[in-house]
C-alpha cells in the first residue's frame, strides 16, 4: 500500500512540476481536472450500454481529475486487467 501511495505521490509531483513551466498554471489545472471528471462521467453514462462501468471513489476522482482524459483510460485499462 506505501508503494502505491508513493507511486501517486510521485505522479501528483510530476503533474505539478509540468504544470508549473507552463504560465497558465491554474488554468491547465483546472481545465485538465474538469476534462478527466467529465470522460469519467461519460464512461459511467454510455458504459452502461457497453457493459463497462468505473466506481465512482476517491481513488477514480482523484486519478481522473490528475490525470484527465489518459488517467481515465488508465483505470479502463486496470478494470480489464483486474477482471
């Protein structure tokens, strides 16, 4: 469990870290985490026809809302592997 904490503490700094060279620092932020809540949102409406659907959890808002759009396919990505 340390190992993934550290895992995402490692990846929150590196987000922060590109987002802080860039000069709309607040802006891509929020505009990254406003995208990936979306596709998560998107992905729990349409997987419903599809059969595929992510748990809405602290851990799936907060590795959708880092990592945006790729963050949510990461967890598709981990939910086909777990299964």
């Amino acid at each position: 469990m340390t190992m993934l904490y550290l895992l995402l503490a490692s990846g929150a700094l590196g987000l922060l870290i590109f987002y802080g060279r860039n000069r709309k620092f607040f802006s891509g932020v929020f505009f990254t985490a406003l995208q990936g809540l979306c596709a998560l949102c998107a992905v729990n409406a349409v997987g419903g026809f599809l059969g595929v659907s992510l748990a809405v959890s602290p851990f799936s808002v907060a590795v959708s809302s880092l990592g945006g759009t790729p963050g949510v396919v990461l967890l598709l990505l981990l939910r086909l592997l777990a299964a």
